[in-house]
C-alpha cells in the first residue's frame, strides 16, 4: 500500500494563502480518511441576518470534505472539487462552525465525503448544514510538496 498524505498537510494548506487563510478556518483533527474543522465567528463571514453566510457554510463543506479525500490518497496527490452540494437545514448563528466530514470512498482518481456543519456557543450546538462532495485526485502543488 501507497503512503498516504501526513495530516500535518491540512494545515499547511489550510493556513498557507487564500481564502481559508483570510477567513481563519482551522483544523481541529485529520485522520486517515476524517477531518474537524472550526471557524470563528466574524462580521466578514456573515449575511444580513447576522448568521453565516451560506457560501461560508459551503466552502467549509469543502475544505473539510478535500481534506478527508486528501488524507486518504498516496503522498503526493490531493483532491480538488468535482461536485459539492450542500443542504442548509438552521439558521447557522452560533459563535462558531464545526466541520466534521468522512471519506466515504476513495479510489484512483476519485473519492466521496459526507459533511455535517454544526453551529456552535457556550449553551448548544446543532447540525445546520449537511453535505456531500465528489473530490479528483491531482498532483499537490510544488509549494506543499
């Protein structure tokens, strides 16, 4: 068998550059084939209503499903985005979003993630988002090698 991504490569791309970096996601916990994210609440990342934005909710969907695809595929390669779709199911107005997502096949070229966000503050925490994702396997990008 292959030796697959490290998990320390979640944050590195994760904290490197980008809109993951500017929006502060975090990785909580990586395992071969699972990955935790959080995210903060800021006013940047909210809509009118004083929630997260939907398209915030959907790009922890997919940071958090192409991580649980990565760490299941050979040293080398990660997964990029085929397919996303996301079911927004609360209002997401707690103080921070949870990402837990899990491979649930990964192949060659292709693997699928199932998400669930949950919504977060000192007195609850409730699922507000489910989501599954379709990720390609491609070369990593020099700088992450």
């Amino acid at each position: 068998m292959a030796e697959l991504n490290p998990p320390e490569l979640a944050s590195k791309i994760t904290d490197g550059q980008g809109y993951t970096r500017a929006a502060g996601f975090r990785v909580i916990h990586v395992e071969p084939g699972k990955a935790e994210l959080s995210l903060a609440k800021k006013d940047e990342l909210l809509q009118f209503g004083g929630h997260f934005h939907g398209g915030v909710i959907a790009a922890i969907v997919d940071q958090a499903a192409g991580i649980a695809v990565t760490s299941m595929l050979p040293k080398g390669r990660i997964g990029v985005t085929v397919e996303l779709k996301v079911n927004f199911l609360s209002p997401a107005d707690g103080e921070t979003l949870i990402a837990h997502a899990e491979a649930l096949q990964v192949g060659g070229t292709i693997g699928v993630a199932k998400i669930e966000v949950f919504t977060k503050d000192a007195k609850s925490e409730r699922r507000c988002a489910f989501g599954t994702a379709t990720m390609r396997a491609v070369d990593l990008p020099k700088q992450f090698a």
